[in-house]
C-alpha cells in the first residue's frame, strides 16, 4: 500500500455568490459550490482526472482531501441587532399585543433610569413583610 497523501483545498465564503470557492494548486483544481460538502465533492472529482498529469508519481487510492475553510466574514451592515430582531417580531403581532410590548419596554426603562426606586421597593417590602406574611391572611397567598 502506498503512502497516503494529503492535499489541502483552500475555501472562503463567496458572500456575492452566497456560496463557497475553494482551490487546491497542488492538484491544481478550483470549483464554486453552495455547501462544503459539494465543493469537496467537485474538487475530488477534478482531482482524479488532474492527479496522473500533474502527480505522476502518486497513486489515486493514496490520494486524501481535506478542506480549510475560512468561515463567512460577518457584515456589520446585515447583522441584526437584538433590537432589530424584537422590532421584526413585534411588528408581526396585532396592535393590542404591540402596545403590551411596548408598555413593557417602558416599564423596563423606568426601572432602569430610576434604580433608586428598586431601593424603595426594596425596603418597603421589608417593613410590610409583617403585614403581608400573617397567619390571619394565609387564604389571601393562593389569590
């Protein structure tokens, strides 16, 4: 059995094409395809047919391809922000559900731009826990 050999094929996202470009030049061989898979598919195709001109002295059955693939650059313009992606929601629901929502928002707001009232809340909860938490008021607990 010959040893085996390993080429490497080169793949970078082709975000115009929406697929993957990859190339080997040992081979040498180039192909587009949508998925990894494919262009892996394509290139050891083309590296059967290519290897006997361009590698004579290695046999096909010791031939092993591998990619390294280079993952898609993330464009900072169609990145979704999480604001974003609850407008896109939001805008989906009937006006009802969207004020509920945007009610919520305020309420969060609130409780972000007055963090003194979480004390308040806070320390009101202390002083009425005596109040609230009494055996005379234990059926009110399920309401």
């Amino acid at each position: 059995m010959s040893r085996p050999v390993i080429f490497t094929i080169s793949a970078a996202w082709d975000r115009e094409a929406s697929g993957w470009s990859g190339h080997c030049d040992d081979i040498p061989a180039a192909a587009d395809a949508p998925t990894l898979d494919e262009l892996l598919n394509k290139i050891s195709a083309m590296a059967l047919d290519l290897l006997p001109d361009n590698q004579p002295d290695e046999a096909p059955e010791s031939l092993f391809l591998q990619i390294a693939a280079l993952p898609a650059p993330i464009d900072r313009e169609t990145c979704m922000t999480i604001a974003d992606m609850v407008y896109n929601q939001v805008k989906l629901l009937p006006d009802p559900l969207a004020r509920e929502v945007l009610d919520f928002v305020g309420l969060l707001r609130e409780g972000q731009d007055h963090p003194e009232w979480r004390d308040l809340m806070n320390a009101q909860a202390t002083g009425l826990a005596a109040v609230w938490d009494n055996p005379e008021d234990k059926v009110w607990d399920d309401v």
